[in-house]
C-alpha cells in the first residue's frame, strides 16, 4: 500500500471519487430535487465544495512529493532518507521534497478536515431542524468546529512565527530563537481531536431518526447510509496510530524522514477522500434508491437480449403484404416476450417489447391520445378501440339501463 506507485493512485483516485460524489449531490439537488423543499443549493453543499477542493490538493501534494525527487531517488514518499556515518539523514531531492511539501500538506489538511465537519453539521441542520433542541446543539457545535478548524489553521501557518523556512532547517539552535512549535506535537493533538470530533458528529442523527415516524425498515436503511460515515471514522483511527508512531521519533527533522511521513501522510489523504465521499452520501440518498439492483440490472440485459434476438427473427420472416388484416399479437408470444395486445384496426401490430408497453409514462401517453379520438373509447382488454359503431348500445347494456333507471 506505501509504494510509490500505490501513493500515486490513491492521489488520484480518493479525490476524484470525491468530486464525483460533490457532482452527484448537486446534480440530485438542482435536477431530482428541483422544485421540492430541499431542492436548492444550501451552505452545506457550497461547504462540501469548498472540501472538495483542498482535498483535491492534498492528493496533488502527495503526488508531489511522492514523484518530484525522482521514482528511483531513495527519498520520497514511498522512499526512505538514508543516513550517513553518524546517523544524520542524508538530504536527497526526494526528502527535501518531503520536507517542503510537510508545511503545506499540515495547513490544507486542517481546512479540509474543518470545512467537511461544519458541512455535515450545516447538513444535519437543514434536514432536522425542525428540532429546536437538536437545531441548538447543531450550532454549538457549529462554532466549536469553527473555532478548532480556525485555531489549527493559525497554529499550522504561524507554527514558526513569520519564519516557516526555519521548518526545514537542521539548525536546533535557529528554531529555538524562531521559537518553533513541534510539528508533531501539533498533528499528533491534531489527529486525537479529529477523531473525537467525528465520533460526536456521526453519532448525532440516530436519535434524531428513530424519532421519525416511518418504518422500522426506512429507520435502518437510513441509518445504514449515515453508518458509511464510520468509515472515515476508522481512516481517522488509523491515521491517529501512525501519527503516534511517527511523534515517537519525532518525524520532523530526524532518522528516516520519508519512511516516517509515509503512512500518516497517507492516511491523510485516505481520511479526507472517504469523509468527503461519507459526507455526500445522505444528499444523494434519492439517486442511490433508483439504482438497480444487480439482480434486477441482470435480470433486464437478458430480458433486452432476448426481445432482440426476437424481433430480429421477426423481421428475417417480412412484414404482411399490404392491405392484409394484422394477425393478433398474441399469435407472435414466445416464452411471454411480447404483449397479447392489438392496437388499431389500420395500424396493425404493435411490436414493442410488453415491458414498454407496461411503462408507465407510455401508458400515460396512450391513454391521453385515446382521449383526443372523438367519439371513441379504448378497451384495455383487448386492446381495441370501440367506435360509435362498435360500442354496445344502451339498450344492449345492463348497466346503462341501470342507470338511466
């Protein structure tokens, strides 16, 4: 998982799988949801956006410095900084990279990881809000989140006063009179209270769903899309344990300087891709439940195969000559592909596939048209039209005496 080349994909993938999720959700608000009541743009999804892209520049970053110092350098992500005689790291392209890329990888992280949290909070807000309770404990958390992402941010840029050159300096003496914080003390507290912070977010709609007054079946499929969101929660998890490895050496300046960066700058980059993709999940709930199921998704490929494979052999036998009576369709059925209806006395045969003919908006259109046809009624039993001259008179019709009785 930590090869160049497995760093490289994971720069790729994870984001682009998040933007697609973001492209989902705004499809699913500006097209599916259009014109209902959480058919608009809202803060939270302008926030999920605002993710989006410094999670994009997270996986750019990686990428970076996995790539920059050369694929075949020692150094890198992926790499590891030998050492010389008396221990001290020896400095290739791929470590220096590494170095580089540490300052601003430490302060897109806390915007990105910020920005998610207060988009699932915006989120919850507007789709529970009609709980005054739960309203108020969403905007305390609201500014608690705001105030921790604005306070690593600062404490990331400013980590070495106005001097973040310092950052990549051996000079012991130098980062004393810059008066530097430790950089991995700062992620290291970083990292547990991130995932402090996502265990209370993800576990804050399950009361708020079992209060809804739906079925126990809806209250678990529910809770089974907000569940995904764990799965960020463990990328945290994970994050947290290498970060608490790597604050044991002190990654910063010291020893294998790549080999150290690698897993928790990994995990970065897993964490924010899977929590942007968890966020996105809920919103697009609607465009999920009309997916098909891989049963019913095999089951029509094989149903439109076959209906090739059928009007193909209709056709290789030619159509009836002109001016004969259409044959009933029912006499064309083969293993219940087509529909035993015959529509129109001068149309002839309809030839559609009976799935086609049971679509509903197909049937809506039908029906309509029969209604224009002056004079005339559609019998759904046979598929025929009654005219004036076929329909039954009242005389010949029971219930219409009835009626008129």
């Amino acid at each position: 998982m930590y090869s160049r080349a497995s760093l490289i994909a994971i720069g790729i993938v994870l984001p682009l799988v998040g933007v697609a999720a973001v492209a989902l959700r705004f499809y699913v608000r500006l097209v599916l949801r259009r014109g209902s009541h959480d058919g608009f743009i809202g803060a939270d999804d302008w926030m999920i956006l605002t993710g989006c892209v410094f999670v994009c520049g997270l996986g750019a970053n990686q990428i970076i410095a996995t790539v920059a110092g050369g694929l075949d350098a020692p150094g890198g992500l992926g790499g590891h900084t030998e050492s010389s005689a008396n221990g001290d790291p020896i400095i290739d392209p791929g470590t220096w990279m590494v170095i580089r890329a540490n300052y601003p990888q430490d302060i897109v992280e806390k915007i990105a990881y910020g920005v998610i949290k207060i988009s699932i909070l915006l989120f919850y807000r507007r789709i529970f809000g009609a709980s005054e309770e739960f309203r108020r404990t969403c905007d305390a958390f609201l500014i608690l989140f705001t105030a921790w992402t604005l306070a690593m941010f600062f404490a990331s840029v400013f980590v070495c006063g106005v001097h973040p050159e310092t950052l990549w300096s051996f000079s012991a003496k130098e980062k004393r009179f810059h008066k530097c914080v430790s950089t991995a003390s700062l992620l290291l507290w970083f990292a547990i209270t991130d995932v402090a912070g996502d265990f209370i977010i993800f576990a804050m709609p399950y009361a708020q769903i079992k209060k809804l007054n739906i079925t126990v079946r809806d209250k678990i499929g529910i809770s089974g899309i907000f569940m995904l969101g764990t799965l960020s929660l463990a990328a945290g998890i994970v994050r947290l344990y290498f970060v608490s490895e790597a604050f044991a050496v002190d990654f910063g300046l010291a020893g294998d300087i790549s080999g150290h960066a690698t897993k928790p700058w990994t995990w970065t980059t897993v964490e924010s891709g899977v929590g942007l993709l968890a966020a996105c999940l809920p919103p697009i709930a609607p465009l999920l439940r009309k997916a098909p199921s891989p049963i019913s998704l095999g089951s029509s490929i094989r149903q439109k195969l076959s209906n090739r494979s059928h009007r193909m052999h209709l056709d290789s036998q030619g159509d009836p000559a002109d001016g004969e009576d259409d044959l009933p369709l029912h006499k064309l059925e083969k293993d219940g592909q087509f529909t035993n209806h015959t529509i129109g006395s001068a149309g002839g045969a309809d030839k559609r596939p009976k799935e086609d003919l049971d679509d509903p908006s197909l049937f809506s259109t039908m029906q309509s048209t029969t209604q224009d046809v002056a004079g005339d009624s559609f019998n759904r039993e046979n598929g025929t039209f009654l005219t004036s001259a076929t329909r039954p008179r009242d005389s010949e019709n029971p219930l219409r005496q009835h009626s008129q009785v």
